[in-house]
C-alpha cells in the first residue's frame, strides 16, 4: 500500500531545563536532525543523552503511523482477493478508522465505519476523516461490547443478498480461495477487518519498517538497539519484534501497555505469533531457531498508570513544551507514554541506541480539545 517504507528519523537530546519557570519533568529537548547547527552543535548538547525518533506521523498528511503501517501489507490483500468493501470499527475518535477509510478510498474500496457512541456535536479530528471518506454508523455501547457478532451483522447488510462476508484473518490462508462461481456480477465482497487492524497480516507491514531501519546506515549491523513504542493492542510491537527476529538483529522491543492488562498483551502476542508461524513458513524457520517461544515483547506500566482514554494533569503542557522545543507532536494518550519511556531510557543506558517508534494519532487532540478545553487555551502556555 505504500508506495515505500521509507521514513524519517529524527534525533532528540535530553538536558536539564534551566528555564524558569522549569518545565514539566524538568528536562528540555531538543531535535538535531531538523535544527543541528543549534548553539554551534557544542555547548549543552554536546555529550547529552539522546534517542531516535521514527517520524511515522509524516507517513500521510492524514492516515499515518502504525495505522498506515498495518495496513500497508493487508490493503493490498484485500484488493488481489477483489474485495469491494471493507467494515471496521473503533471509538468516535479512532485513528485506526479513519485510516482505513482514507486508505480504503483510495485503493478503491468502500470503507464502512461502526463507531461506538453518540455522534458529536461538532465533528473533528478523526471523526470528521472517518466521516469524509467512509459510511459512518454509530453504534451504542452495548452494541459495541460484541464486536464480533456487530461487525458481522453489519457486514451481511453490505453484502446484500448476493454477496459474500469474510474476516481478514481468512485471507492469508492458503486453503482460502473465493469462490468465483458462486459470486454473482456485481455482487460485494465484504471483508472484516477487526478493531484497532489487529490482524496476523498487519504484522507484515510493520516488519517492512524493521527492514527499512536495519538498512539505514544510522544503524550499525551488530548495533544494540531498544525499540519503544506505545500499544494499544499490541499488533505493532509484536510485528516488531517479530521483524528483529527474522532478520537476525539484537534488537529490544519495549511496549508501554495503555489499553489493557499484561494477561491480555501476552496472550494476544502468543497468538499473533502463532499465527504468523502458519502465515510466513520461512520466517517460521527462522524463529524455531532462534529458540524464543512466545515472549517477543517486554510489557511495561506506565510511568502514570490509569484508566485508559484518561489524561493527566500537566501532560498538555508537556506534549506543548516537546512540540515547541522540538517540532514533534505527541498526544497525551498514546505518543507521550512512548516519548516519557524512551528519555528515561536513554538517560539510564548511553551504550544502546534508544528508538522511539511515532506511531502518529496526532489528530486525537482535536478531541481531546473538546474533552479538555481549558488545558487548550492561550493562558495555559508557558
């Protein structure tokens, strides 16, 4: 689906703020790689800790991210099977669904979107892309507490009386073939895509970009590398990890856990690694033998536990402070718990490359600015 893998990486360092009033965490930041000549290259950044960021949120002006990245290898699956249509669901502001929305517009597909909730007062964010380019339905809660079962009720409205459902997960199989003789002309092909893209062929994409970095010459073959990224299901630091071990790298994958508890990530990560054994029969070879089982992935806390979709106070402020400083927009939500584990990784470690994975959202702020209005204001800057 993307015409590359190619993206851009930037390099942060870490200081001590002297600024007065001293900022959240104290620290202050700066980018390297868009503005190197900053103090003469010398002075305070000289010697400070720093880590890498993966611009992924450049990946689209409107889908990116991890978003953009595991749909990247199942898209075009979808569309070499003839699917005419695609249904997916999330939350009213899910970048997830808006993504496959964007994406599934222009490759030809016709999005349908169940998002769970009221439909807001005034669309914005990834609500307002999900209802540009896709057939937006809200859906209660109740509803929405069995995905499964509302995915496909809606499919089959799609599909009509002639036409055929399946779920992603059918695709890569190799015992699955359409059956061309009993699809009418014309009829639809309804393919489910389930919540978030967590689908064993979402790993492909995001293994795609763990090829793309191993052959940059910023990363050094035998070279030490920890990787953090933010989870929300965990797809993407699965398909990570997954790509370090096909490839042979002495790579870490740390995920900082938002959505769910630890029972959950691992048992999801066992069975996305079960599956792709049975979809990729090389990179099964490979991860026989390098003896790993079924924990790829450190599963850490963070820093501030709580109820997912909750923000905190001052943690506005700081993704405000990091976009000035540095031109990188983060979210308190996803990117930050990323951001907030790969600073305090390279302060405590200089002798491995530290790599933060963007894994974009960035338009969730439009809603949030709704939710939290007063954090938003120009009397709230520093």
């Amino acid at each position: 689906m993307l015409p590359s893998p190619a993206t851009q990486v930037h390099t942060i360092s870490v200081r001590p703020s002297h600024s007065l009033p001293s900022p959240p965490h104290h620290l202050a930041f700066s980018n390297l790689t868009t503005a190197p000549k900053r103090h003469g290259g010398k002075g305070e950044e000289e010697g400070s800790p720093r880590f890498e960021v993966v611009r992924d949120d450049l990946l689209h002006p409107l889908a990116n991210g991890n978003k953009a990245r595991k749909l990247d290898a199942l898209l075009p699956l979808l569309r070499r099977r003839g699917a005419t249509d695609v249904v997916t669901c999330g939350g009213c502001q899910s970048a997830h669904a808006a993504a496959t929305a964007v994406h599934c517009a222009e490759w030809g597909m016709r999005p349908h979107i169940l998002l769970r909730g009221e439909q807001p007062d005034v669309p914005t964010g990834y609500n307002l892309i999900s209802l540009m380019f896709g057939n937006v339905t809200y859906v209660s809660r109740s509803v929405y507490a069995h995905r499964d079962e509302m995915l496909y009720d809606h499919a089959r409205k799609v599909a009509g009386t002639g036409g055929t459902v399946l779920w992603a997960d059918d695709i890569g199989r190799e015992d699955f073939v359409l059956d061309e003789d009993n699809c009418e002309i014309g009829s639809r092909r309804v393919v489910i895509i389930k919540e978030g893209a967590g689908n064993v062929q979402a790993l492909l994409g995001v293994i795609r970009l763990v090829e793309y970095l191993y052959n940059l010459s910023s990363f050094q073959k035998h070279e030490n590398v920890h990787v953090v990224v933010d989870a929300g299901t965990g797809t993407t630091a699965v398909g990570l990890a997954l790509g370090a071990v096909c490839l042979g790298l002495p790579w870490r994958v740390t995920a900082v856990m938002l959505a769910d508890t630890l029972e959950r990530y691992k048992e999801r990560e066992k069975a996305l690694i079960s599956d792709f054994k049975k979809l990729c029969h090389n990179c099964h070879e490979m991860v026989g033998e390098n003896d790993i089982g079924d924990n790829l992935v450190e599963w850490v806390e963070r820093f501030s536990p709580r109820r997912f979709g909750k923000v905190l106070n001052g943690e506005i402020a700081l993704c405000r402070q990091i976009a000035q400083q540095t031109g990188v927009l983060l979210d308190p939500m996803y990117t930050l718990a990323g951001w907030e584990q790969a600073v305090d990784l390279c302060v405590g470690d200089s002798k491995t490359k530290v790599v933060m994975i963007h894994t974009g959202g960035t338009l969730g702020l439009c809603g949030l600015a709704q939710r939290y209005s007063q954090h938003f204001s120009a009397d709230e800057q520093a």
